[in-house]
C-alpha cells in the first residue's frame, strides 16, 4: 500500500509517510526513520510539548 503524492515539507513528489507527530504527509527523505516522525518535528521539536501538537 503506497502512498503518492507531494511532500509536505520539500515539496518532492513521490512516495509519502504519515508523520507519527504531526500527521503530515511527507516523502522518504523528510521522514525520520528511526521516530517515524517528519524531519520538523524530529528537529524542531519543543521540549514538554511532545503530545497534542494541536494549535
Ligand atoms: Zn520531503
Ligand atoms: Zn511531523
């Protein structure tokens, strides 16, 4: 079952993942393969504020 489309977070087209944080779609390269989250939120994550990830 793949998933095609546009990435997220380069704009790449191509296979997608779902983001386990923030639930967005973005392609092999923006995925971090050992959290199974997108590279902002693998990166740019806030301390204390790991859960939830709703505005
Ligand atoms: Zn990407
Ligand atoms: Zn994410």
């Amino acid at each position: 079952m793949e998933l095609l489309g546009i990435c997220s977070s380069c704009g790449a087209a191509g296979k997608l993942f779902t983001c386990q944080l923030c639930g967005g779609l973005v392609c092999a390269r923006c995925l971090d393969p050992g959290s199974g989250v997108c590279r902002q939120c693998a990166g740019g994550r806030r301390a204390g504020d790991l859960l939830g990830g709703q505005d």
